[in-house]
C-alpha cells in the first residue's frame, strides 16, 4: 500500500502568517503610536525574524508527525513568533509598499496620523482610555 503524500509544510506556513501577520502589523502600528516602540527597536525585531527563521527554520517545516514536547515546542513557538514579529515590523519599515514574503503582501493597515497626536491613554496613570462605541445603528431613510 502506498503511503500517502505529505502536506506542504510551506502552505500551512503561509496560511499561518496571512492570519497572523496582519494582527501583528495592527499591534506595531498602534504601539508605534504610543511611542512604545521605535524604528531602531523595528529594524532589530526585523533582524532577529530573519534570524531565527534561519537557525531555526526547520523546526517550523520538518516534523517527525508527532507532539512536540518541551524544548521542542518552545523552539517552535519562539521561532514563530520571532517570525510573525520579523514580518510585521519589516513591513512597517517598507512603508506604504510593505514587502512581499512567500508570495504574500504584507504592509501597514493605516496611514500615519497627520499631527503627532499620540492616542488617549486616559486621565490618569494606569488607566486606559474608553474604547469606542462599535455597535451602529443602521441608516434611517431620511422622511424628506
């Protein structure tokens, strides 16, 4: 009996980032904004995606098909977010042309704010500004 064909490690990968890139991408942004991160800290997350796909790339597209345990595992997960990271801020760097990686785009969700404003974080030290209201009510026909 013949074994069945493998996955395509490279295709579950992709699928992977085109979730989570975009969510990491939104993060940045918004930690850009606050001021938390800089371009410095950008272009060393970028480096150390970049890195540790490399020393550790295999660890994401090789497995012996079963649970990964302990060091394993955390080598997985610590390449993988080292990777999603790597992208998102590489992505940011590029600006509004953003990179391509495995065939996917990748670039910044929204334009920087026109005055240096940064986002309200609140009155008072440790506490968060209210978020805003999502729920809209539908159009009402105007009677004119």
């Amino acid at each position: 009996m013949r074994q069945p064909e493998p996955d395509n490690p490279i295709e579950h990968l992709r699928e992977f980032l085109q979730f989570a890139v975009p969510l990491m991408i939104r993060d940045l942004e918004y930690r850009a904004a606050c001021g938390e991160v800089s371009e410095a800290w950008l272009i060393g997350t970028a480096r150390r995606g970049g890195a540790s796909l490399g020393f550790r790339g295999d660890t994401l597209m090789f497995s012996d098909r079963k649970p990964r345990k302990g060091r394993q595992r955390d080598a997985a997960t610590r390449t993988t977010q080292d990777l999603i990271e790597g992208i998102a801020a590489a992505a940011l760097l590029a600006g509004e042309d953003g990179i391509e990686i495995f065939g996917d785009r990748y670039a910044p969700m929204s334009r920087p704010a026109q005055d240096s404003a940064r986002p309200d974080r609140g009155t008072e030290p440790g506490q968060s500004a209210p978020l805003p209201d999502v729920r809209r009510e539908p159009p009402r026909p105007d009677a004119a």
